[in-house]
C-alpha cells in the first residue's frame, strides 16, 4: 500500500510537533511526503500533477495544524482546485472511490474541552465533518484520524505512543485484527534491525512475535478440525 | 446597527448570486460590503486594519460559496492572521464578546441532500460546526445562517425570498418579536419610498403597519390594565 501524506503548515521549521513526526518516516520507501508550501511557494497548484499522484496511492492523509477548527488555507485551495469539477465531482467516475482518506491534526487545546461543556464546546467527530462528507462525496473510505493534543506538554513516552499510532495510520491496513497488528510490527521491526549484528533484542522479540502466531495459527486448525468433524 | 459583511469568493465577477445578493444592498448605510479578494490582491492581509473594522461593528458576517462544505482558502486565512493569538484567542480580554456572527452560503446541491440518507450525509447545522466553535471561542452569539440552495434554479419569487431573508440577517436586530419584524420592514420600505410622490401604495403599506401595531398596544394596555388592578 502506497500512501500519500498531503502536510501543510505555514510555518512548518518552527514547528516542533511537525519536525518530530515528519522525521520520523523520511525513510520510509511506502510514504510520499507531499509539502505543500516547499512544492507551490507561489501558491499555484500543478492540478494535473496533484490528480496522477492521487491516482497513484492507495491512502491519502491530510496533516495539518487545527487552527480554527479546519485545514490550512492552503490545503483549502487544494481541495477546491484538485477536487474540481470532473476530478472531485460531476462525474460518475469517481476516481478516488474506494481508496483511503484520514486526518492528522495538531492541536493546542487539551482533549477534554472538546466536547459538550468543555471549553470548545463540540468533539472532533463533529468538527471534522467537512472532511467526512468530503470522503464521502469521493466515495472514499474514511479512517480514524490521528489528532495530537498538545504535543509540547507530553512526556516522551506519550510522545513515543502518538508515533506509533501516527505510523500506524500511515502505513498499517484498516483491518484491525491481531493478525494485521502482529504482521504489521514485525513489518516495521524488520525495518530497523541491524543486519550486521547476528543477533538482537529486536530478532528475538521478531521470532517471539511469529511462533505466537504459528502456535494461534495451528490451535485454530485443530478447533476447526473438531467443529468439522 | 453596523454590519460587517466579509465576501470572499475566487472569482466574483462570474458569480450571478454573489452579484445578485451584493448589488441590492450597495447602498445600505449601516453595511460596509468587504471584499476580501478585492481589497487584498496579493493575498497579504492588514491584521491590525482588520481588527479595528472589527470592532467597529455589532455583526459580523461571512458570505462563502460553500466548496467542500466550508469557506474559501481566504477567509481561513484571514481568521487565521486577523484571529489570532492575542485577539482571539490566549486572552481574556475578548475583544469580539456580545457581538454577532452569522454565515451567508452560496450552495449548488439541493437543500434535502443535507441530511442523513441525502446525498451530503451531514445537515448545514453539523456541517457549519467549526464556525459555531469559532463564535462560542470569541464570546459571539451565532445567528440563524442564511444557506442559499441553487439560487440558479430559483423562480424570480424565490430569489426575492432569499433577499429579503438576507437583509433580515444583515440589518434586522435577533429578537425575532412581531413588534421587531414591523419596525424591520417599516424601515426597509421607508428607504425606498419616492419622497416626490405625494401618494404611493409603500406610504399605504407602511401607515397600515403602523396603525396595526397601534392597535396591539392598545389592547396590550388594556390587559395589562385588567391584571394589574
């Protein structure tokens, strides 16, 4: 799965919630970072050349600051003019059905003034739902977002635990079964594992990992066996 | 009452309800028409400017096409610039609390699209939610919006209707009394009365009005009377 990160930020290098996640998968061979404001420092949008890169990836991803409760300006011209008339609408074809759409938002407010009494006063359910009707229109397939309270008052750990789910949104299949989980980290274990050393923590905790699931594998094979027969 | 009318739209001049809507209050003297596209081509915003128009008036309002059910690229813009740290928000001071705000939106899907079951999932109500939040974080009372569906598809009638719908979110106070609704409409139709005619059917109307509204108060005293002894 090819996915496309369409980042946003006026003011991206002051930003140190975005540096840490974006530095993070610069690696990554699966992940296109697609930088607004470094791409179009003009503001004028290549639209043909947006449309073929969509077309080319199977998930997209909007990353942006929650100011005001929405996207960046520019991400706003983006979908007015990417998602324009034939691309995004009027037209039966829908070229972005079935692929993926997800959000990963910054944000300053502490998560608990986002709801009825809180100081914000609605959830982020309800106020991302420009952006669900949005994938719905493209008849896309709309992922649990990823929004980011107050990155500079976390821990580490905390810290540690939003970059697993941030990669987790970019790279892992929707399908949330153990399996896909398991699959998924020796995935991103592999990645990092030093192949000059002959052995590591990380293979060992990888071989952990695979005869838990040969061994799940084969109860299952033996239940089903005895339901069979 | 002064109202402060922030227009944004990416290409103006071809908008037949954007020209229908703005040409019929040009000359209201409590409206300051601001065209943002107009008055900031090279897109750089005057903040402080903007403040100060700010608070020279009682109601604000946006008038957007609603693309992708939002508003245009410039007016996240400029509520990103002119509301921003200080003014609207990380102060206690809030310089725009008891003032009014109420969105004008120009929509092309039909009105029953926006509801569950409808083509556009969400009603204008949810859709609109991150502008609510904005008037709830300012200290803004949200005025009933004005969503004008299809106006290209409009009888003549229908667009009359929806102009004097919008004047009534420009000009007339909230209070929504029927003693509010006449001085409303008394007003409007005193500004344009033809002051060389000695008699004409407008002057008819209005005395009517007034002699109606007379008539209430009368009765009102003589309950309250009745009540009170």
């Amino acid at each position: 799965m090819q996915t496309l990160l369409i980042v946003s930020h006026p003011d991206i290098i002051e930003s140190g919630s975005q540096q840490y996640f974006l530095n993070s998968i610069k690696q990554h061979s699966n992940i296109t970072i697609h930088h607004l404001e470094h791409l179009y420092p003009d503001g004028k949008i290549d639209v043909a050349k947006e449309q073929d890169l969509l077309k080319q990836h199977e998930r997209i991803i909007f990353q942006f600051p929650f100011y005001w409760y929405s996207a960046t300006p520019f991400i706003k011209k983006w979908q007015d003019e990417v998602l324009g008339e034939g691309f995004g609408y009027g037209t039966k074809r829908q070229p972005l059905a079935g692929k993926e759409f997800g959000l990963v938002m910054m944000i300053g407010v502490a998560e608990r003034e986002y709801q009825a009494g809180g100081e914000e006063l609605f959830s982020i359910s309800e106020l991302t739902k420009p952006f669900q009707a949005m994938a719905n229109k493209l008849g896309m397939v709309y992922l649990r977002p990823l929004p980011v309270f107050q990155f500079f008052y976390m821990e580490e750990e905390e810290k540690m635990n939003n970059l697993i789910k941030y990669w987790q949104l970019l790279t892992m299949d929707k399908d949330i079964s153990l399996a896909t989980r398991e699959k998924w980290l020796i995935e991103q274990l592999e990645q990092i594992v030093n192949p000059d050393e002959a052995f590591s923590p990380l293979t060992f905790a990888i071989e952990r990992i695979q005869a838990n699931r040969d061994k799940i594998d084969e109860l299952k094979m033996v239940l089903d066996d005895m339901f069979l027969k």
